[in-house]
C-alpha cells in the first residue's frame, strides 16, 4: 500500500536539487540587496534620514 500513497502524491516536497537551486538564488538576492544598501546613495540617503529623525524637536 506505501507504493499506492506515493504515487499519489509525486511532488509532495522539494528534491534537494531543488533546495540547491533555492539556496543559490535567495544568496544571489542576498547580494544583490547588500549592494544596494551598501551603495553611496542608498547610504547617503539613509544617513540623512537618521538626522531628519534625530533633528526632529519634542
């Protein structure tokens, strides 16, 4: 009967193939975003923001 279950269900998980291709695209994301925040302009723009926020009178 086991043979019968699994063949009902043939995509019921990821094959590690799968999670190898995953992993390697969510680490290409990973850099990819790095980059971003890490660039001049992105970190300018984070900065000034930072002081707007602490400028900011109560």
């Amino acid at each position: 009967m086991p043979v019968r279950r699994f063949a009902a269900c043939p995509d019921a998980g990821m094959t590690t193939a799968e999670y190898a291709v995953g992993t390697v695209a969510a680490c290409g994301f990973a850099a990819v975003l790095y980059k971003v925040v890490t660039s001049e302009a992105v970190s300018g723009a984070i900065a000034k923001l930072v002081e707007r926020a602490l400028d900011v009178g109560f």
